[in-house]
C-alpha cells in the first residue's frame, strides 16, 4: 500500500529525514517509535503533503501512486488520513459543518453523492458513539475551546467519519488520561480491516497495549535504525533508546 | 498557501460589463445652474430646489475632509458629470415597458426585475444611474400602507413626508459629502411604513452605475412610524472603468418610538484593478434616528470600491433605543477601507452593539473607526463593542480606532479587539480533511464572518456568500 524509500527532508536549514525507508501492506498497523526529535512527526507530516517541509530526495509510493506528487486534499481523498498532534482551532466553523464538509468532499472525490445535513445526523450518531462523544460537540466550533483529549478524540471522531484507507497517528496518545487511551485505541481498533492499514506514532509503549502493532520501528535520526515485532516496544520501555541511537543504520556494525 | 489566497484574491469582478444604452447625461461641471438643472429635470417643488441650494452654498465653504486614513489622488469635482439617466421616450406604465437592455442588466446582475420570477418576498427598487428604473410589488405594498417608491416619485406624490423628514437625521450641512450629496442627489429610495404595520416582505434597492464619469449621488429615506418594522437592503455594482468614480450617497432612517429598522447592504462596487487603477470612490452617510423603545439595526457587508469612507451611525434619542452595527469589510489589491460606526446615546438606557471583521488580503488597508458617545442624561447606557482583524499575507494592514466618550458615570462601555492571520495550519489541516485550499480559506474566513453573516436576511447571505466564495455555515438553514 505504502513504500517510502530513502525519503530525505528537511525544515529550513535543518535535515530532519535522513533516508527514511518504510513499506506498509494493507492490512497492517505499523507503530514508529524513537526519541524526541528523530523525526517521527514530520515523517507523518510528509506523508500527508505539509507544505513546510522540503523533501529533497526518495520517494514515497501509494497505492501505486507518486503520493509526493498529489497535493494534500488529493491524497486525503484517496485515503491518506493524518490525525494530528496539535489539532488546529477553526473559530466560526461548527464541527458538524466541518465534518459534513469533509465527508462530501471524500465522496465527491469518488463520485458519490453529497449527504445532506439531515442524512449525515443519522451518520454522525453511530460515529459520535465510537468516541463516546456528546452531540453536542457537532455544534461546538472545531477544536476551539477544547480539552486536549476532547481534540484528540475530535481527530478519532474524523478519522471514525471518512474512514480511511491509511491512518497516522501522530503522537495521538500524548496528554491522554486512561479512559481517553481506551477510547481512542477502540477507535482505531474499529477501523482495522484487511485492507485498511495505520501507522501509529508514539513515544510511549503504552498505546500499544491497546493498538497492538504487528510492526515497532525504531526512527532515530531520521531514519529507521531497527525494527521488529510487538515485542521490541516493550523492549524499548525496559531498556530506552539510548542502545540505538548511536547505531548509525539498521544492521550497521558498531566499533 | 499563497496560491489558495492568491486565487481568493485574484478573482474577477463579475459585474464589470458596461450596458450600450442612450443616456441623458448632463455636461460634467457643478455650479448652482448644475443644482438648478437637476432639480427642474425632476420637476421639484421650491422647497426641494431651495434646500438644495442651501446645501450647495454650504458645501461651497467646506473642504474636502482629510482625517480618514485613506489616500487618493484630489478629486475634481468640476470633471463630473452630475446626472445621467436611460433615455425614455415616455414616463413608464409599467415595468413590463422598461427598455430591455436595461432589464437585460439587472438579469445579469441577478436582480429579476419581472414580478413573476421574483425572489419570493422581496421587493426591488432598481437605481440605473441617477434614476429609479422600476419598483416591484408596489401595489401588493400598498395594500397594508406601506410607500416604497423612489425618491423622485416620493417627492412628487408624498411631497409632505419629504418636507417633513429630509434632513431630519441628516442636515445638509453634516459633512462635506453630505452637503455635495443634498445639492445634486438624484434619485434613490423612499420607504414609509405606517403605525404599527410590519412590512410583508423584505425591501431592496439595488444600484447600478453604468455610465463613465459620472457621480453617483442617491438619496435614501426610511420612516419607520410608531410600532412599525421593515427590513431593508441595498446591493451595489459598477463597470470596470479605468477612472475613478465618485459615489457620495446618503441614507436616513427615522425609526419612531416602538419602530424597528433594519438595514442591509452588501456593497460590491467595482473595486479597480491589482494595480489599484480605477475603482468607486465610495463616500457614503449613513445614520439613524431611534426614538423611545426603537430598534435600528446596521449589517453591512463591504467588498468592493477602491475607497470606502462609512460609518453608519445610531442616534438613540429616545429612551431604551437600541442601535447596532455589523460589518464584514474586506480589502484586496489596493483597495482602501475606512469604515465603522458612530453611537450616541442621549436617552436614558440606550443599548448599543458593534460587531467588525475586518479581513484585509493583497496590498489592501483597512480601518475600523468606531464612535461610542454618551451624553450626560444617557443613565444607564451600555456599549459593547468588538472589532476583529484578520490578515491574508504579508502586505496589507488593519488598523483600529476607537473613539469613547462618556459624560455620565453610570455607562458601561466594552470594547474588545482582536488581529489573527490565516494559518498555514489551518489551511493544512482543511486540506488534509479533503477540502480545496480555495474552500479552505473560504470557510476560515466564513468562520470568522459568522456573527455578522448571521444577521443577513437569507436572500444577502446567500448573496454575500457568492461574493466571498464562502460557505456559509451556521447563517442559513
């Protein structure tokens, strides 16, 4: 579904992706893990086409497609969904408004008809329920006024909406209370399908309880420098990163 | 980014065509022969003609203000033309007898001028140049009282009520533009609705400069009797021309006790092109009169001319009057805005609410100046003001100034403020949910108009929301 090949990027001056590679089959949910800074969020944001940052070499195919070549709404519409670390506030915009415009627009891109608002209640309601969430945060203005986890399960809560072929998730776990983790992994849990795919980018093994992965990568430095099974996030909680970080790539000798 | 607020800004003006039409256009010069001839061409009374001449030999000692934070090359205002009109061979029977190029106009512009393909409940007064062109649904008004006719009609049938109420909210001597305006005013709107009767439908006047170098100059007045309500709108288009076009107009609205009046006006003027070449001079006098327990209520949405210079205004002369004023203004290009509102509370109890969202893209400079005054038998007065600026880029500039006065200690007075930019994240972050960087922009900025949308009659908001290429969520349905 997904093949990021030597994908280099920077920020600025600054080279955060260092020859990041990366395939992920439909099916699978792949968890990248790593220390602050190494790069994690901006290969999420790479992925999903933000214009701040520069990529400078490597490719990324999906679905057989050039994805780098597609502007942002063209990769949201085919299925490429990013939930976002630092949700943005639109003031003004209603939620319901929000999300009802992003669903017609998914299905315009596919050539289906527009819901109506009415229609779409009916759609939200079971949606509303995945994230435990209040109807009346449709009428709210997106993300603004929220609670950390309110905007994270808002992110769910649009994930659960357009129901993507490929979910990152971008630190989504962060500032989350228990109860909000559970909600926000049976959110994720609900979508997986054989041909659905998400990468969950995490710092804390934690989640992974909840999501388990079927891959762990390890970015440091802005590439992956090792990767395993479910098990290597736990033997990232035991030991840390510090083991890896120096290692200059996956399978590369140390003195 | 740039590219999505590029193509916001760089849309063509719609409206830009010019109609072929024979005109009766008078030389370009102004004396008191201009004010003469004006007045004989519309067959005035003496009352109407020595008002003018007294707003002429006024005007005569005033100068051009130069406060407002615009700037503009000085006007010559013996260049201009005074009064132009559509050359009919008759007076009009009928609005089936109008001549078609100038239905033809408003079609294009999306006024339908023919009864039976109206928007459902809105009457329209059609301002072609210096006259008034047709009125719809005139005799379905007439049938609960209410007068809605131009202004030329109104001074020939009702001569009493112009007498009676021209000048009453604004003198001639008010300002510079207003003097200029009630020597030479041509043509615009009349209403009059009768005690206690609310108006059936919403009322419209739609005004369409079409001829080159000449001056706009309409005159509107609203009397709203004891008890009664109207709802009233006035949408505004001009040619593309490469010279700049004065527009120097005049609203008054009497509201007495019990009355509510409210004003929309989505203001689309051509606003010259990316160079800043050409464009309406929009210089324009809007107030109100709110006499006890009476409502006047200003929404007004500013896109277009190269200049705006406007504030309309509340008097609230009677007790508990309240006034209000909600404005959209938005700049592009070069275009300049100096816009906002005057309140003055006299009565006791008097309510007033400003809402501003000022949006300021390309090269464009927009200023809210905002008046709040409480006089000193005002007890108990209340202001509450909130002004809010958004950016589009790096060149263009928002500015703010607000004046307050208060000479009664018991007034409550708020003003808050506030300036953002329009986010490289947040257009982002619509783009990764699927919308166009085009439709991302319009629904911040949508989002960020809402309050002021929300006041629109649906008709405007459905208008206003094609003119900004916005969605418009929350306000309608």
């Amino acid at each position: 579904m997904l093949t990021i090949t030597n994908l280099t990027a920077t920020v600025g001056d600054k080279q955060i992706l260092n020859g990041t590679s990366l395939t992920v089959r439909a099916g699978e949910v792949h968890a990248i893990m790593g220390p602050n800074g190494s790069g994690k969020s901006t290969l999420a944001q790479v992925i999903a086409g933000h214009p701040g940052y520069e990529v400078t070499g490597g490719s990324i195919s999906y679905e057989g497609q050039d994805l780098l070549e597609m502007e942002p709404e063209e990769r949201a519409h085919a299925g490429v969904f990013l939930a976002f670390q630092y949700p943005i506030e639109i003031p003004g915009v209603s939620n319901a408004y929000f999300l009802r415009t992003a669903y017609n627009e998914v299905r315009k891109s596919r050539g289906e008809p527009e819901v109506d608002p009415m229609d779409f209640l009916d759609v939200m309601a079971e949606k509303l329920k995945v994230v435990e969430m209040d109807e009346a945060m449709l009428q709210r203005s997106v993300n603004t006024g929220f609670s950390g986890g309110e905007k994270k399960r808002n992110e769910i809560l649009q994930m659960a909406v357009l129901e993507p072929k490929l979910a990152i998730l971008d630190e989504t776990d962060s500032g989350l209370d228990i109860d909000a983790l559970r909600i926000v992994a049976d959110g994720v849990n609900k979508l997986r399908r054989p041909d659905r795919a998400a990468i969950v980018v995490t710092h804390y093994q934690r989640l992974l309880n909840y999501i388990v992965p079927d891959f762990v990568h390890v970015l440091a430095g802005g590439r992956i420098v090792k990767s395993g099974g479910k098990e290597l996030a736990l033997e990232l909680e035991a030991k840390g990163y510090d083991w890896l970080v120096g290692e200059p790539a996956t399978g590369a000798v140390t003195a | 980014m740039s590219s999505a607020i590029d193509a916001l800004v760089a849309r063509e003006y719609q409206y830009g065509f010019t109609t072929d039409i024979e005109s009766d256009t008078i030389p370009p010069g102004l004396s008191e022969d201009t004010v003469r001839l004006i007045s004989a061409k519309k067959e005035e009374p003496a009352f109407l003609l020595e008002w003018r001449l007294k707003a002429f030999r006024r005007w005569q000692q005033m100068t051009e203000p130069h406060w407002p934070n615009v700037s503009y090359t000085p006007i010559d205002y013996q260049a201009t033309s005074y009064y132009s009109s559509p050359r009919t061979k008759k007076p009009l029977g009928s609005l089936d007898e109008l001549d078609p190029k100038i239905k033809e106009t408003y079609d294009k512009l999306g006024i339908p001028l023919h009864e039976q393909k109206l928007l459902a409940g809105v009457a329209v007064d059609a301002v072609f140049d210096s006259v008034s062109v047709g009125t719809t649904y005139k005799e379905e008004l007439k049938k609960h009282g209410v007068i809605f006719c131009s202004f030329g009609e109104a001074v020939r049938e009702h001569p009493e009520l112009i007498e009676r109420y021209l000048g009453s909210v604004v003198p001639y001597s008010d300002n510079f533009f207003a003097a200029l305006n009630s020597a030479v005013f041509s043509d615009g709107s009349f209403v009059y609705i009768p005690k206690g009767v609310r108006c059936p439908m919403e009322l419209s006047t739609y005004f369409r400069i079409n001829a080159a170098d000449t001056g706009q100059f309409e005159r509107t007045l609203i009397v709203a009797d004891e008890g009664a309500y109207v709802s009233y709108l006035e949408g505004c288009t001009a040619p593309k021309r490469s010279t700049n076009q004065l527009h120097a107009a005049v609203v008054e609205i009497v509201a007495l006790d019990r009355a509510t009046v409210k004003y929309s006006t989505v203001q689309n003027w051509y606003a010259g092109d990316e160079e800043g070449r050409g464009g309406i001079y929009n210089f324009v006098t809007k107030r109100g009169k709110a006499m006890t327990d009476a409502k006047i209520s200003w929404t007004q949405v500013e896109t277009g001319s190269a200049i705006t210079w406007k504030y309309p205004s509340v008097i609230l002369q009677g007790d508990n009057a309240t006034g209000e004023f909600y404005s959209v203004a938005v700049v592009n290009n070069r275009q300049q805005a100096d816009t906002g509102t005057k309140m003055i509370h006299i009565g006791r109890n008097t309510k007033s609410n400003i809402v501003s969202k000022g949006i300021s893209a390309g090269k464009g400079q927009n200023s809210y100046r905002g008046q709040v005054k409480v006089l000193p038998k005002a007890e108990g007065a209340r202001n509450y003001t909130q002004c809010d600026s958004m950016l589009i880029g790096n060149a263009c500039g928002a500015h703010t100034f607000p004046y307050i006065e208060a000479q009664n200690n018991t007034a409550i007075i708020e003003h808050e403020a506030s300036t953002s930019k329009i986010g490289e994240d947040q257009i982002f972050y619509l783009k990764q949910r699927g919308l166009s960087a085009e439709h991302a922009v319009s629904m911040i900025v949508s989002g960020f108009c809402r309050e002021v949308f929300k006041e629109l009659p649906m008709e405007f908001a459905l208008e206003a929301q094609q003119l900004l290429g916005i969605s418009l969520e929350g306000s309608v349905g």
